[in-house]
C-alpha cells in the first residue's frame, strides 16, 4: 500500500492501545479497513418485472422519482466517504452493501463525486430475494485485487418454497495477502422472531459451510464473514450455528470471533427496535485474523460508524439512524442501519 496508507506508532500508541511495541522505537503500521453498510433499499427509477419494485417507481407508494434516487445515491456516497477515514484517509479498502436492486445502482454509487477518485470495483449477483433486494461487494483496487467470487443459495428444510438473499464469497489478495468475505443478509423477522428463526438458522448453518470449506484448504484462512444478520451477537443464530462468540481470549476449538458482542451489550447499536439499540450488523472474523505479533494483517478493534449526520436529531427518534424514509414520508436521509468496520494492522 502507498505511503499515506501509513501511520507511525508514535502518532498511534496511546488512541490504538497497542502496549507490546514501545513508541520509541518508532515503528510504522499500515492500516486496512473492511466495512459493510445496510444502504436501505437503494432502488432506481425503472420497473422490473421480475422485482417487487413498485414501491420504488414513480407512480409508487414512495413516488420514487429520479430527484430522490440522486439525492440518496450521494447520501450514500458521501456516508461511505467518511467511513474510517480517521484511520486513513482512503477509507474502507473493501465495503460489503447490502439492500441494493441490481448492479446498475452499485455503478451509479461508484461513480458519485464523493467516492468517485477511490475507484470502487463491483462484485454482484442476482438474487432471488421477494423484495427484489441483494448483497453485493465494493473494492478499492489500489489495496485489493480480486481473485474469485461465488454466490451461494440459502435453502430451508421443510420450506421448499422459501427464498432470500443470496450469500456473496470473494476471495482476493488484500495488500498482498490472501483474504476471503463472505457478505450476507439474513431473512428478517418479519412475522415474528421465532417464526422466522428457521430461516437464520438456515443463513447461518450455510454461512459455517462456505467458511469450513475455505478453512479446510486453509486452516489459518483470514475470512470476515459481514452482513445485517438480523439477528444480535448473543442469538442462538449466531452464537449455536455459526459458532461465534464475543471473548477473543476463549475461543473454542472451532469458533469464530464476533467483535460486536461487547459493543451490543454496551448498547451500541447499529438499528433501533422499539427504542432499544442493537447489532444487527456485524463482521465477525476467523482465528487467522486474531491479533499476534502483527506480522501480517490482524484484527485491532471493530467500529460502529454512528457519526452526527447520520443520526436523526429531536423528535420522538432522536438518535435513531436518520433514514430516507419514515413511515412512509420522505426524510431525505440515509439509511436506517449505521455502516460497520473492522480495523486491521500490520507492520510495515
């Protein structure tokens, strides 16, 4: 990575915490940022007819006209522009999304001024999702070059007929080293939490195959697996079937880290359900990321990014996500999830 991508541990040693390297001795680290964002159904203007998209036309509920759709593509651009860059000044080097129609609103994303210079690259599928929404994944090619990517299908025993988001692997060399992610968005809780259990367990059972798979080639294999779970670090979604838990220090044989656990009991929270702040966005990160001498790339904390502008100010949701829409009425914001990122380190 370039230069700039560089902070000296003099600058560093007290805000990162990293105590085992003195700041005398002046060491360099490079820092890399992974994110994801929950854009809140990013749709263009143009009717598809294989997508329940109507709400999202002209003559929709939303009247979803082509003013809107510019106006939330640089909310969008300009949220992800200043997501990490306290880190470095190039943000996040790789950025899952999540509620996006098709790619075309992934290029029209890319190409805003806001983020136009990082010149994102685009990793998409189709999904066949009933609200017409997938996941995909941004990469900035200065610090990642692709080498493979998959989409998996979820399916529910018992459930022939069940749909949802497609589960997105990319697999490439981040800064050189071999990284993999798995962006995902978990069936919601529409209907009821335990009514619809069945689904995240299903999202989370196939989440543990893509990533047992790639461990088994790789027992140290370096995967962040993010995405709207739909779920909380301490459901049994995530914690039984996916395996992850939040102590870093007691990780079991065969278990993932989930760095959002403490942040959700601190309530922290990415999304609000009747007034109370939870992590339903998370990135959780495989043994190989798990900090040692920094040799290579290693997890070093993981972030919400809840900045002001992003957070609807008075009223009955105050500090909320300042969304695009609130029942029903165009507010002009953002998104209602706040974006998530991982920080990395490595020395120089």
């Amino acid at each position: 990575m370039k230069n700039h991508f560089l902070l000296i541990l003099a600058v560093l040693a007290f805000t990162l915490g990293i105590n085992h390297v003195s700041a005398q001795e002046q060491q360099a680290y490079k820092v890399g940022l992974v994110g994801f964002y929950n854009l809140e159904n990013l749709f263009d203007t143009i009717n598809d007819p294989n997508k329940d998209d109507e709400e999202f036309l002209p003559q929709g509920a939303n009247q979803w006209n082509t003013e809107k759709y510019l106006a939330k593509l640089h909310n969008m651009a300009y949220a992800i522009s200043t997501i990490g860059t306290d880190w470095s000044p190039d943000g996040v080097a790789v950025l899952g999304v999540s509620e996006i129609e098709n790619r075309t609103v992934l290029e029209d994303l890319v190409r805003q001024p806001e983020i136009k210079d990082r010149n994102y690259q685009i990793v998409h599928y189709e999904s066949p999702d009933r609200r017409g929404v997938d996941v995909g994944l941004l990469y900035n090619p200065k610090y990642f070059k692709l080498t493979n990517s998959k989409s998996y299908r979820t399916v529910v025993p018992d459930q022939p007929d069940f749909i949802t988001r497609d589960q997105l692997v990319v697999s490439g060399l981040f800064d050189g080293e071999m990284m993999h992610f798995i962006v995902m968005h978990w069936p919601s809780r529409y209907g009821g939490e335990k009514r619809s259990l069945p689904g995240r367990v299903a999202a989370a059972t196939l989440c543990r195959h893509i990533a047992d798979s790639i461990l088994n080639e790789d027992a140290n294999a370096k995967i962040i697996m993010m995405g709207d779970y739909n779920d909380y670090p301490d459901n049994k979604s995530v914690t039984k079937y996916l395996r992850a838990t939040g102590d870093m220090n007691k990780l079991g044989e065969g278990e993932f880290f989930n760095p959002m656990y403490d942040l959700h009991k601190k309530g922290i929270g990415t999304n609000y359900y009747n007034d109370v702040p939870g992590v339903l966005d998370q990135t959780i990160i495989t043994p190989g990321l798990l900090p040692t001498d920094y040799s290579t790339y290693q997890f070093k904390n993981a972030k919400v990014h809840n900045k002001e502008f992003l957070k609807q100010h008075g009223g009955r949701y105050n500090g909320y996500p300042f969304r695009t829409f609130g029942s029903g009425v165009w507010m002009g914001g953002y998104s209602d999830h706040f974006p998530v990122y991982v920080i990395l380190l490595k020395k120089a």
